[in-house]
C-alpha cells in the first residue's frame, strides 16, 4: 500500500526498504478542456543538487535534451509529447547507488513548454502527480497528488529525493512558479542561453 502524502510531507525511502537502490520517479497530469489553440506539452525534468542548492555542473539538470547524468544515477525515460492516457506521463529512473557524493538533492519538476507562447498555465492542468515506485518489483511506494489550484504558474517543483543521515528520503513540495523552465534553471543555477 503506497503511502499518500500532503504537501510538505517527508518520508524515508529506504528506512523500510533497506536494500532499495533502483526507484523510478513518475509524474502524470491530464490536461482539463480549455482550448489554447495548442496541445499542451509539459516536461518532467531533474535537477542534481549539491549542498549548496544549486547544480555543480550544466550536466546535473535532466530533462529532455539531456536524458542521462554522466554518473549514471539518473535517467530521463523520454518525452512525452501530449500527456494523453492514464498513469504516468514521463518518468526519471534513479539508481541510488550511483548517486556521486556531492549531490545532496534531487528535485523534480515539470514546466509547461511553449507556455507564454501558448497562453497556457497549470490552472489548465488536473490531476497531477509524482509517485515513486521500487523498479525491481514494480511496487509503488509513496504518490503525491498537487491538490493546489495553480493559476498563473507555468513550472512547478513537485517533490524531491535527498540524502539525510545515510538514508534516502522524500519531500512533497507542490510550490509554482512563473516564467516556466528559465525560471526553475536560475533558481537551481543552471546557466541557459
């Protein structure tokens, strides 16, 4: 039975699973019925933090133009183009044996691409969620649903996994933002051009 959190939340990954070291992040949405005159196209992505809160490197972000972070603890599983259908829309596997020493945090977030452009937001957006479930056996372990009515954001922190006292644990934040993906990078220190 997956644990349901509340928004600002924590709980331990690995204090009941102590031999958890594959997990795949999912996140998922359905887009409610306004017409923007365009598809919605949102993106999960993932930012490796050091102790200070901020990337160490371009490397350490994510997404879907650089699916895999060279140490290999974490993976972007592609792009999904429309969010259409049940379950999870995109997902980022980690493996946390491979996570370098450095990285203290792992948010994970979405944005909505094209949003200004598109004239979209995530108060068109239903429905959306983070859950992580242990790759190995499948078994979903926690779900967060975002029960925040988002107006006028266009990116959104839905949780993130961090290091605490050698264990492995996760935070539910649901916090918006606007000025979609630009954003998110300045906040995390990641240089865009």
């Amino acid at each position: 039975m997956p644990i349901s959190l509340q928004k600002g939340q924590k709980v331990s990954l690995t204090k009941g699973n102590p031999g958890l070291t594959k997990v795949v992040v999912g996140l998922g949405w359905d887009v409610n019925s306004f017409d923007t005159g365009g598809d919605f196209d949102l993106d999960a992505a993932a930012f490796l933090l050091g102790e200070s809160g901020k990337v160490t490197s371009s490397g350490d972000f994510v997404f879907y133009g650089n699916l895999k972070h060279s140490s290999g603890a974490v993976e972007h599983l592609g792009d999904n183009l429309t969010g259409e259908g049940a379950g999870d829309d995109e997902q980022i596997r980690i493996d946390l044996t491979k996570v370098p020493d450095n990285i203290q945090r792992i948010a994970f977030t979405v944005t909505i691409y094209e949003a200004e452009s598109r004239r979209q937001n995530f108060g068109m957006v239903n429905n959306a969620f983070i859950r992580i479930f242990d790759e190995t056996n499948g078994q979903e372990m926690l779900r967060y649903d975002l029960g925040e009515d988002f107006s006028i954001e266009t990116a959104a922190v839905f949780g993130e996994v961090y290091k605490n006292n050698g264990e492995w644990k996760f935070n539910a934040i649901g916090s918006g933002y606007q000025g979609g993906l630009a954003a998110l990078c300045a906040n995390y220190g990641v240089d865009v051009e």
